[in-house]
C-alpha cells in the first residue's frame, strides 16, 4: 500500500494482459489475482471497481459525446458518492490538472491528446481508488507533455496513492516507482527495486541502452 511499482517489457510481453485481467476486462485462464483478501477471478469489473481498483486504460478511452465534466462525474459512479464528495473530489482533479476545470464543458473526444490522458487519470481519481492501475500513460504524447504526466505520477505517490504502472519509457517509469518488474512472454525475468534496476547491466543492455536511454528499446 502507498508504493508505485512498474511493468516494464517489450510490447506483447503481457503488461496490459496484467492489467486487465487484475480488472476484470480479460479472464484469466489459469493461477489466481488477489486484492486485499478478495479472489478476483471470475468477478465482474465493476465488483471489481467497487473494490478500490481503477483501470485508466491504454488509450485513454474518453466516452464520446460526454463533456470533461460528465466523463469525470462517472469515475466516481461505482461508490455512489453524496453531492459534497463529488465537489471535494472535482476540486483535486481540478487542483492536479488545472487545465481541465478551464475545459469541463468541452467535448471529452475532442480535447488534445495530452488533455485526453489528463482527463483518463483525473477520472481514475474520481474513483478514490486503494489502487489505481495506469497502462502507458505517456504513449503518444509529446516530451513536455509526458514530463507532466510524470510529475503527476509523483504528486499521486506523494499523497500515497498504490499505483500499478505499465509504461514503455522505462528510464522515467522507474525513476519514479518503488519497485520493477520486467516481463517477457508473459514471465517475470527480472524484479527488484527500481534503483537497482536502473543500476543493472541486464536491464540496461535489454531495455535502457548502453547509455540508459529513456526509451524502452523494442
């Protein structure tokens, strides 16, 4: 509880397979996903979601149609929360990303993508999640975007948010998490924490580069 940990991989190595079946949106054939106690296999996402767990997915998923306001509204739909927990927690959202209360009665589907990804997280907070799952946050985004997203990151583990992290750009995803893990074909081939993960030869030849370059090699 309170840690950010990452996945780290190449694509198909099974990161947002993780992810999705620890929510409910995959069934997983075999072995079993436990959260606080509670045997998540065969749940729905929404039992799931009821539980504390909040999916932001790859690709952001804004509902079309709906205005930022009413995508942010629904995040917090599963705990059916009265009016004044609804304000306070708009007020954080907004607190973390300004650039949203300036656009709530915009069109969600049309925002930039940066806006979009804001948008996707602060709908993850609305949630009040015990933890809160991202899938590559920074995809697609440019540089001084994906810094912003990062700082963010750090601003939610400042507050003790538990965060589980897939993300390519393994140079920054483990400079912010506690611990690492590195999958290949769906395996756990390296894991510990994420300073010493930074300062291993494996995973440097394998993912940072010689030169521990930011992005996540393919």
């Amino acid at each position: 509880e309170g840690e950010v940990v990452t996945l780290l991989g190449s694509n198909g190595a099974g990161k947002s397979t993780t992810l999705r079946s620890i929510s409910g949106l995959m069934r997983s054939e075999q072995g079993t996903i436990r959260f606080d106690g509670h045997l998540l296999n065969g749940r729905s996402p929404e039992s799931i979601a009821r539980l504390g767990i909040s999916h932001v997915p790859e690709g952001r998923q804004v509902f079309p149609g709906l205005s930022v306001l009413e995508n942010l509204q629904l995040g917090s739909s599963n705990r059916r929360p009265k009016r004044a927990e609804v304000l306070a927690d708009l007020d954080r959202v907004f607190e973390i990303f300004p650039r949203l209360r300036e656009l709530k009665d915009r069109a969600g589907w049309g925002l930039s993508g940066g806006e979009q990804q804001m948008l996707a997280i602060g709908r993850g907070i609305m949630a009040r999640p015990r933890l809160l799952l991202l899938d590559e946050p920074s995809l697609g985004l440019a540089p001084i975007i994906v810094s912003q997203m990062f700082q963010v990151i750090r601003q939610l583990k400042e507050s003790r948010t538990t965060l589980l992290l897939v993300e390519q750009n393994a140079h920054q995803a483990l400079r912010v998490a506690d611990r690492g893990y590195v999958l290949e074909s769906g395996r756990v081939v390296l894991a510990d924490s994420a300073a010493d993960l930074l300062d291993s030869e494996q995973m440097r030849a394998a993912y940072l580069g010689k030169s521990g370059a930011a992005e996540v090699q393919p």
